[in-house]
C-alpha cells in the first residue's frame, strides 16, 4: 500500500510540476529541419539554444545557452543550483561525457538522514534529505556547463550566458502550468526567498504574467563575467553563508572542491545501432544496455508494437535490470561497479533463458545467472532510496552533425525549495538519491545497494539517461527524459519503437509507456494502452497500475537518407523543438 501510494504521489507531483500537462497539445508528426535542431520542455529554452546555432555556435554552445535559460524559464527542474550530466558526440565520433552531479558535502555521513530510533526523517524534519537546507547537495551545473563550454564550445561564455540574462532580467510569460507548479508547490512557502520570488509572498502569479528574475539576472551576469567566482570567489562566500545559516552542510572549501569528472560513457549495440549512454554515477546507461541486450534475442518486431506479447518480453527485460540495479550501482569514485559483466551480451542471454514468454515473473523469485563476480558482490544488498520528482532533458544537433544529450536536475520539483538567499536561485536536494537507510524500500518502492550510502564527496546514484544512438558512424537519434526510474524505461520505449517498430521519432515519443521496476512486482502502463492489451498482460499473471502519462522526451532523431533533422518534443509537456 505504501509504495501504491507512493507511485502515485510521484505522478501527481509530476504532474504539479508540470510534467504532466494537457494531451490535447500532442504533436503528432516531428519538427523538419535541413541544418540543426533544438528540443527543450520551455520553447524560450530550445530558441536561446537555436540563436546560437544561427550565430555560428556548435551544439555545445547552444546546449549551454539552453540550460542556462531553462534555470530561469523552468525553475521546476532548470537550475544553476543542480547537476546533470551531458553527453557529447561529435561529428567525427569522438565522444565525451560530463558528469556535473552533486557531491556530498565534506560533512555528510553514512546515517544523517535517520532520527535517534534510526528511522528515515520526515519530509517535515528540518533535517530532512528532501526539503530544506541539510538535502543540499554541492552543486555541479555552472562548473559542468561552464566546462562544456570551455572546453567544447565555439563562442564565449558572456555569449551564451546571454539570453538566460535577459530572460531573467526581462521576465517571460508565465504559461498556466508553471503558474500553477509555483502557486501549488506545498514547500516552497516554507522558504521566505523562495515565498516571495515564486509566490509573490501570496498574491500568486496567475499564467500570462511577466514573471523577472532580478536577483537571479545578477547573479547571472556576475558568472558570465567570472565563473568561477561560483566555486572560488566571493559568490562561493556568499552562497556557504546562505546554506550555513539555514543549517546546510556545504562550506566554501566544498564547493572549492567541487570537480567536474569526465567518464568514459557506456557503450552497448542493439540491432546493429551503437547506444552511447549515462555510465555510474547513473545507473541509466548500464541498465539500458542491459535491457535492449536481454530484448535482443526476441523478434519484437514480429509480436507488433505494444502488443501485450511484446509489452511483457520488454516488461521482463525491465524487471531484471532493475534487479541489478538495485544491487550494484553507484559512485564508481567510491565502489567498484561491475559494469563490464552487467552490459555482457553472453549476461543478457543468460537472463533471457529465465524469461517465460507466456507468464509474468515474481520479483522476489528472480535468481540472478552466475555469471563473473556478480554473486560476489550481490550479498551485501539491499539498501533503499527515496526517487524524486523532477528533472529536465534536452537534446541539441547542430549543422555539422554534432549532438549533445543533456539531462539535468535538482532532484525534486524545486529541489530543496530553498533560494539561496540574495542570489535568486534555488538549490538542488540531490542527497535524497542516496540510499538514506539500509533495508527498506524507499517511498517509490526503488531498492539501491550499498555503492551507494550517503559518505562525504560521494555523489549519489542517478537514473538520468542521456543517450545517442549511431547507425554505419552516423549520428541517428538523441534522446533522453525526466522521471525518476521510468527514465530508463521512457528511453528504451523510445529506442525501441524507433528501432523495432519503425516509428518516426514524434510517434515513439507518443506512444503510449509502460514500466516495470523490479519492485514493486507491476507494470504501470499509461492508459492509453488498449483494455484488450491490458487484459491480457492480467492474465499472463501481471499486476497493472494504470496511469494517465509520465516523463518528458524531448529527443531528435537524424534522418538516414536525407540527413534532416527530425525533433520531437513531448505533448505530454509544454516544450518546442525548434531548428533551422
Ligand atoms: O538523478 C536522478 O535520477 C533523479 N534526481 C532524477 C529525478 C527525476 O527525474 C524525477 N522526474 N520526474
């Protein structure tokens, strides 16, 4: 009942939050564009992105310009005060991954989140690991943008910094569900900033006002001219003094010591695409891999799209990466994470074997194949964690064929609700991806091991899956979206419908999504699978938990005879792929 409960809490938060909007506004066909493209949630987001495209930048420049607009058009889940993860593949298939996760502050330890009889603290608590100062991660986003950017970039930081400015410092139009995300967030008015800048202190902003930022378009402007002043100089002061006074843990010698980390990303193929995704840290990558190496074996293709035959090989497929998930990933700066046996094809036919094609698993029956360490390492489970409610993912190709898959978060909607204080924006609750205590699933019913238990400098466990898809050392799609674990699940349904079921990119996106998560032991479909296909998968033993709609993809795909760029952007939200 708990985790009932708790998943459906997780969809009307997201919904809140605005990643459930009106499914009257679906796109039915993709966004055409000869030269390059743009998919973001916030049309405002995808256009400062496309201004740099048109002004001579790459897709690193326009990534940038977009993620910092999206911290001021959609503070839900857009942030200076977060951390994400970018994936890059450039045209001559070089690529790289930025991981600009939160870090544990130096102070942090194993059992912070647990009251004296070592129970999880409650969202009320002051010291909770969801709202408030002490759930505040080292934020990773202006190091891991601004590195990008450096290292990566054609333009210059001022440049690309610009349009968030002046979408700061101007004020946009608020749209009805941000108007309402601000006004109905049950936290935020625990936080007098953050009362007074999204609330108006009471007097709520109603959709079509002009909502400005000026707090934040200084704040804005100080790092266009400085960057690091956010890690080294007097804002890092500022900020530690702001968090410290709360009662957060992050100092100025953590955020001195914050580094972006590049990691090799994980590589897997599927049908002859190569998949590049999100290594550890995420756990997204490895169980994407996993997942499409398990499906594989099965001629998917021949079942039919969304029949209930395919529905439950892919549903199968899901629960038993889930179950490794849940056992071995996390930091990998921390934990030695068995990635190399987890994304093993010879793995994944093991596994398949398990899979009846008539009958639904049992979760608690599932015995992992023998396979290299795996065993070894799978006794000290399970640990527990709480999964969020907000996140944001875009995907950018530019002209030459460069592309870039960048999901970023401050965990919940809001994050910790709270804004740093004279700086305008608002600051991640990343330390709630920790697993906050041994043994008990988490609010969302997701299980994670001991790789990742809440330790100083840590950075916690993340689902987040950007991910590129190659076909013959062509750039094929971009993909990627919010939802806490059905991230993985949104991805590989996209992947899929592209690869198995020959969608264009905006029907995938559309169709309708199931996902399976190990535990709880269901399937949660979105309503607009057919009854009949629900019945059946009933019958085949499986427990449904039926949905309206979740997640966010915005995804771009490339077309292999033509070269076009194809955007879809989810009607599930209120975003705009927008290219020229
Ligand atoms: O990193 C993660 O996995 C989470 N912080 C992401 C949260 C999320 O996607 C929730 N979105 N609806």
């Amino acid at each position: 009942m708990r985790i009932q409960r708790s998943l459906i809490r997780l969809l009307i938060l997201c919904s809140l939050c605005g990643l459930i909007a009106s499914a009257d506004a679906a796109p039915l066909r993709p966004t055409h564009a000869p030269h390059a493209m743009v998919a973001s949630v916030h049309e405002l987001a995808s256009r400062a992105g496309l201004e740099m495209l048109r002004s001579g930048g790459n897709a690193v420049d326009a990534a940038v310009a977009t993620g910092f607009a999206l911290a001021v058009v959609y503070p839900q889940a857009g942030n200076i005060g977060g951390g994400g993860f970018l994936l890059l593949r450039n045209a001559n298939g070089e690529t790289h991954f930025i991981d600009f996760r939160e870090k544990a502050p130096a102070a942090a330890t194993e059992n912070m989140y647990l009251d004296a009889q070592g129970n999880v603290l409650p969202e009320s608590s002051k010291d909770s690991s969801v709202v408030g100062y002490k759930a505040i991660g080292v934020p990773g986003t202006v190091a891991g943008l601004v590195y990008a950017e450096k290292q990566y970039g054609k333009l210059t930081i001022e440049k690309v910094m610009a349009p968030a400015i002046k979408l700061a410092r101007d004020g946009f139009s608020l749209a009805y569900d941000d108007a309402q995300d601000f006004k109905e967030d049950e936290h935020l008015a625990q936080f007098s900033e953050s009362r007074r800048i999204f609330q108006r202190d009471g007097n709520y902003y109603q959709p079509g006002d002009l909502f400005k930022q000026p707090e934040l378009a200084r704040t804005l402007e100080r790092l266009a001219k400085d960057p690091d002043t956010f890690y080294h100089g007097a804002m890092a002061r500022e900020l530690a003094v702001a968090i410290q006074k709360g009662g957060g843990l992050v100092t100025a010698a953590d955020l001195a010591a914050y580094e972006v980390k590049e990691r090799e990303p994980i590589r897997g193929s599927y049908r002859g695409y190569d998949v590049i995704s999100a290594p550890p840290p995420s756990s997204g990558g490895v169980a994407l891999i996993e997942i499409l190496n398990i499906l594989e074996g099965f001629d998917l293709a021949k079942l039919g799209n969304r029949s209930a035959a395919a529905i439950h090989l892919e549903a199968e497929a899901f629960r038993r990466a889930f179950y490794d998930r849940a056992d071995f990933l996390g930091d990998p700066d921390f934990a030695k994470i068995p990635v190399a046996q987890l994304i093993d094809k010879k793995y994944a036919a093991a596994w398949r074997d398990s899979i009846d094609p008539n009958r639904a698993s049992v979760s608690k029956d599932l015995k992992r194949p023998s396979f290299g360490e795996l065993e070894r390492v799978a006794q000290s489970r399970p640990v527990p964690n709480r999964e969020p409610q907000n996140t944001t993912h875009f995907s950018v190709v530019d002209a030459e064929g460069n592309a870039v898959s960048l999901t970023t978060t401050l965990n919940d909607s809001f994050g910790s609700r709270v804004t740093a204080s004279g700086l305008g924006f608002l600051l991640n609750d990343e330390m709630d991806d920790f697993a906050a205590k041994q043994g008990v699933p988490n609010v969302y019913g997701l299980i994670q091991g001991p790789a990742n238990a809440v330790g100083a400098g840590k950075r916690p466990l993340s689902a987040m899956t950007p991910t590129i898809v190659v076909k013959d050392g062509k750039l094929f799609l971009v993909l990627g979206s919010p939802g806490g674990p059905t991230i993985i699940t949104t991805v590989a349904n996209v992947l899929i419908g592209v690869v198995d079921f020959s969608l264009d990119i905006q029907e995938a996106v559309n169709a309708p999504r199931f996902h399976n998560q190990w535990l709880p032991d269901e399937i949660l479909v979105e309503d607009r699978v057919s009854p009949d296909t629900m019945n059946v998968l009933r019958s085949d033993g499986y427990k449904l938990r039926v949905e309206h709609f979740w997640g966010d993809g915005e995804c771009i795909m490339v077309d292999p005879k033509t070269g076009e760029r194809l955007g879809a952007s989810d009607g599930r939200n209120n975003g705009k792929a927008v290219g020229y």
